[in-house]
C-alpha cells in the first residue's frame, strides 16, 4: 500500500479579486531588502533584476495579462504557487500590512536564466516572533536591457526532459523513472474525461516527480506542507495554464485531470464539494478509486455511527480512521456526484457545477436535485454509504492504480 499521507490540492485558489486592482499606496507595502550573505549584488545583472522585482512587488498588478515585468509566451498568468503571495501582497496594499521581502541570491543558471530567490517574512503582532510566510524561486531573463520574469515551471520545462504523449506533455524530474504505459493509460482517461464533459480533450503539461519534495523543486514556491518531505502521494492542478502537478511518482493522475475539465467548463461557479466530488468520482483520490474510500468510509460508520456528519466545515479533514487518506469532501462529494448523475447523468452535474460557491447555494442545489433538506444531509449520507455492496480486503486492493 502507498504511505498513508495526505493529498493536497489546491484546485482553484480564489483569484476572483484579480480583475480589480488598484494603484499602489504611497507607502511601501512591501520593504525590499537584500541578504547579507549576497556578494554579487554590484553585478550588473543583479542590479536590473533586483531593481525589477522590487518594482514589479509593489506595483500591485499582478494577475492581468499585460504587466510588462511579467513574460506570457509560453503560460496565461504566474504559475499557482505564487499566486498566494500575490494575493496576500494584494490584501496588504488593500487594508494594510507590511510584508519584508528579503533577496537570497540572484545567480545566472541554465539558458540565460538568472534564478531569483526571495524570502518574504512579516513580523507577529505582539510578540518578537517573524514569521517566514513564502519562499519563491521566480527565473528572469534580460533583453536589451529589460528584465522580464518566468514562471519556475518554464524554465524545468526547457532544461528537463519533455515526452509528449498524446496531448499531454510530460515534464520529468531527473530522478524519476517515466512509465509510458501510465502515460498512455493517463490519455485514454484524459479522452474518457473530455467526452463526459461534452468537450474536446484538453491538452496540458504535466509535472512530474517521485515525491512532493522533488515536485516542490519544479515549481516556484519552497514552503508548503510537502515541500521538504518525501512524500510520495498529492499534487495539484494549476486550472488557469492548464498544468498537472504530480508528486505521486505516477504518470497516470485523472482526478486532478477532472479539476481542468471542471474549470474550463465552469470556472468559479459551483461549490468545491461538487468540483472535489465530480473529481474524486471519476478519478479517485490517494491512488485509489472511489470504491475504496466509500468502502473505508462505510466500515468507519459501522464502527462510529453517531458519526456527527451536519457540518460541511468540520468534514474537511480525514476520516479519524488512522490512515489519512480518505477525505470527507471526497468520499461524501462523490457520493453525492454519483447520486445526482443517476438521476440527471452528467448534464445534473453541469447543473450542479453552476449552482452557486456558498454552503447555502450547495444545499439549495441538494435540495432540487435530490430532495435533501440540509438538516438531513449527514443522515443522507450514512444511509446511502452504508447501502453500498460491502468490498472485501482482497478486492480492496485492486482498487488501487
Ligand atoms: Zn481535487
């Protein structure tokens, strides 16, 4: 079995804020600062990039298509791991706030690369504590004198090596073993996603690497759950550039494939249970189908019955069964998902994806569909989980992919 460690997701990070933004304040939100330790900084090629990061950092422009610090030939926006210091600085130019970027290192690497990394702190009211909320590695490159900055996955994406399989491009870790056979199992779900959802097969890149910790080398952010851990289970899609983080060792990842599926066609407008639901259903979760964990959810309830299952808030986490890989919003989404698509097929889902993001429009939409009131919902759920075929331990593990 696969180590019993959380997936991460980060789907759809709320980028709803991005299409209004306005000028900058006139006191610095964020104080720029160069590390001690830096020795190059009379360089040249230092001072124009460093000059440009601090400008580009305060200029509160982040998302839009057209900043000029910002090269888009090859992705539509900055890659989803910057996107929460970007949306964090965007709050501070808003209700204030300072945050300390401190530059590491600016050193020229690959294909006329310089890497630029960032440390970006902010002191804890009260207390002498500093907190280190993000580390980020974005690469720059210089033209006549302009500096203009990548995304960390475009510069892995030029220096690692690519296989294209399909319509899928494989971006590999060095230290990964590539399974062409999972890839090409990946094509086959990717063309079986595309017709459930009424679309042609999306073509994306997809990153892959044995473990989050080598994942979290190909991306630009260097402190999040996994960063440092060999993890050899999670990823996450980037919706926006269409991009598939895998940290999974696997070729062969349809859930977070759905999610691309699920934002093209309906981007922002629907509950993320239903998002998490419609993804877990059709590509499981944790390297196992949605059988395994409604079976896992299915003995939990046998053994907890009075289970409290009422409110969305407290089922984000996993099932307390000890083994941290059946989350609630999947296991119980995807339930949910199934039993909509049993009365309505897909189209009920496209209905459901639109419905609304708030707990409220989440329920309102139960209620049509199903005719659950949502003092019922947890009574809902055990009823229909426990109606399900009991698996037995030898068929569990041919669940697993
Ligand atoms: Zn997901």
């Amino acid at each position: 079995m696969k180590k019993a460690l959380p997936i991460f997701t980060i789907v759809a990070l709320s980028i709803q804020l991005m299409y209004c933004q306005d000028a900058p304040p006139s006191e610095p939100t964020v104080l720029y600062h160069i590390n001690d330790n830096v020795k190059n900084s009379a360089e040249d090629y230092f001072v124009q990039i460093s000059d440009t990061w601090r400008t580009y950092l305060n200029s509160n422009y982040f998302f839009r298509r057209d900043n000029e610090h910002w090269n888009y030939d090859e992705y539509a926006i900055p890659e989803i791991g910057y996107q929460p210091l970007l949306m964090d600085l965007r709050r501070k130019f808003h209700y204030g706030g300072k945050i300390q970027c401190s530059v590491a290192g600016i050193v020229p690497v690959e294909n006329n690369y310089y890497l630029l990394k960032s440390i970006f702190t902010e002191r804890v009211d009260s207390t002498d504590m500093v907190n280190i909320n993000f580390i980020i590695s974005v690469y720059a490159k210089i033209d006549n004198e302009k500096v203009q900055f990548y995304n960390g996955i475009q510069y892995f994406k030029e220096i690692y090596e690519n296989r294209k399989v399909g319509g899928i491009n494989y971006i590999i870790h060095p230290d990964h073993e590539f399974d062409v056979s999972a890839a090409s199992r990946m094509g086959s779900a990717n063309t079986e996603i595309a017709k459930q959802f009424e679309m042609s097969p999306i073509e994306f890149d997809y990153v892959i690497a044995n473990d989050t910790r080598d994942l979290s080398e190909m991306t630009g952010v260097h402190l999040f759950e996994y960063s440092y851990q060999p993890v050899a289970s999670g990823g996450f899609a980037d919706t926006y550039n269409n991009i598939i983080y895998a940290g999974n060792n696997s070729a062969y990842y349809p859930h977070e494939a759905v999610h691309l599926y699920t934002n093209s066609k309906f981007r922002m407008q629907g509950h993320p249970w239903v998002d998490e639901g419609i993804a877990a259903l059709i590509g499981g979760s944790t390297g196992y189908d949605i059988e395994w964990h409604w079976e896992k959810l299915r003995r939990f309830l046998i053994k907890s019955p009075d289970y409290k299952m009422d409110n969305l808030t407290d089922l984000q986490t996993y099932i307390p069964n000890g083994e941290f890989m059946t989350d609630f919003r999947y296991a119980i989404g995807a339930i949910i998902c199934q039993k909509i698509i049993e009365k309505e097929g897909m189209q009920g889902i496209f209905e459901a994806l639109q419905a609304g993001r708030s707990e409220d429009n989440y329920f309102e939409m139960l209620k049509q569909k199903l005719n659950v009131e949502r003092e019922d919902f947890g009574k809902y759920v055990k009823t229909e989980i426990l109606k399900l075929q009991p698996i037995s331990d030898e068929v569990m593990e041919a669940f697993e992919y």
